[in-house]
C-alpha cells in the first residue's frame, strides 16, 4: 500500500509539472485565447518585416547591377567609339566639361580620323571593363564619380596581342551614366592597389 501511495504522488506531481508546463510553452490548451491572439499576430507582423526587408534588399540587388551594367555599356561604347574615331557616337557619351571643344561639332572634330578617312566601324581590338568600379574623388574640374579600367586588346604580328588600359571617370547625369575623363592607366600604375584611381587623380 505505502508503494502504490508513493507512485500516486508522485503521477499527481508529474501532471502539475506538465500542466504548468504546457501553460508557459504559449499555444497549449490551457492558454488564454486573448494572449494566444496576440502572440499570433506579433509573429504574423514580424513574419510580414522580415518578408518586406527581403523583397527591398532584392530589389536594391537588382537596381545597382541593373545601374552598373548600364555604366558599363557606356563605357565600352565609348572607348569602341574612340578607337574608331567615331566623334558622332563618342562626343554624345562625354559630360558637356569634358568633352574636347566647347560644342559637340568641335568635339567630332577632335576625334576626326587622320587623312580625313571616313570612321573605321570595322574594329579589331577588343574593349572590355575589367575589374570591378571604385569610387574616385574630385580632381581638378572632374567632379567625384565611378572609376572604371578599360581594357583594350589589339591582335598584333605573330599572335601577339597589344594591351592598353584606359581609366574612366564615370558619372551620373539626368539619370544617364556619361564618361568625364578618360586617361591612360600606366604600366607602373598597376601595382597600385587602384590603378583606376592612381590614373584618374594623376597631374
């Protein structure tokens, strides 16, 4: 009898400890109705932030690759344009300061081929962005902006290829991405730790 008391005891101890257990837990069945609302709906609301910080981080993902594909077009049209001494394509991309001349006619001018040869649309050098952009500082009348390394590969004799890199200063104007200076990144210029930005704030 003193065995089957003491297991009594203690199953009516056990169902105390899960009773209260089960209270504090939130969702059980002895929860009050009115708290297990309002617990539903601070994670319902929760749940909905994490959702929307979400859904704006993707969308800001997708504007700044969107954005930087777009200065990257612009400046491999540039440069193809430049190579190609094609001023009617080229002066447009350029910022009103930094084109060559103080109208678009001088500018188309400036990149006028030599011998007064007609553009060469035919082009066999190879223009890409390498690199990833940096930001670069104002300098002189260049205003603050993106730099980006142009590089430019021209097939030579033997199967020898010539590299030129060229810096750009990008910057943003009425929403459109248009080149302020464009300069030549030296071979020694490429042990810096930004070329691009060695080249750009060059004298």
């Amino acid at each position: 009898m003193k065995r089957a008391g003491t297991v009594a005891v203690t199953a009516a101890a056990l169902a105390a400890v899960l009773a209260v257990g089960g209270c504090s837990s939130g969702g059980g069945p002895g929860e009050d109705p009115k708290v297990s609302a309002e617990r539903a709906a601070k994670e319902k609301a929760e749940r909905e932030r994490e959702e929307k910080a979400e859904r704006e981080a993707r969308a800001e993902r997708e504007r700044i690759e969107k954005d930087r594909a777009a200065m990257t077009a612009v400046a491999v049209k540039f440069r193809t344009a430049v190579n190609a001494h094609d001023g009617r394509t080229a002066c447009p991309l350029k910022t009103v300061e930094g084109r060559y001349g103080d109208s678009l006619e001088k500018c188309h001018d400036f990149y006028k081929p030599p011998g007064g040869r007609k553009p060469d649309t035919e082009q066999r050098t190879k223009v890409t962005v390498t690199g990833g952009p940096v930001t670069v500082p104002p300098f002189e009348n260049h205003p603050g902006g993106t730099g980006l390394m142009v590089t430019q590969e021209t097939p030579g004799d033997g199967g020898r290829v010539h590299v030129k890199r060229d810096a750009l200063r990008m910057v943003k104007v009425d929403g459109a991405w248009l080149v302020d200076q464009d300069k030549e990144v030296l071979d020694s210029e490429m042990s810096d730790p930004s070329p691009v930005r060695s080249a750009l704030t060059r004298p």
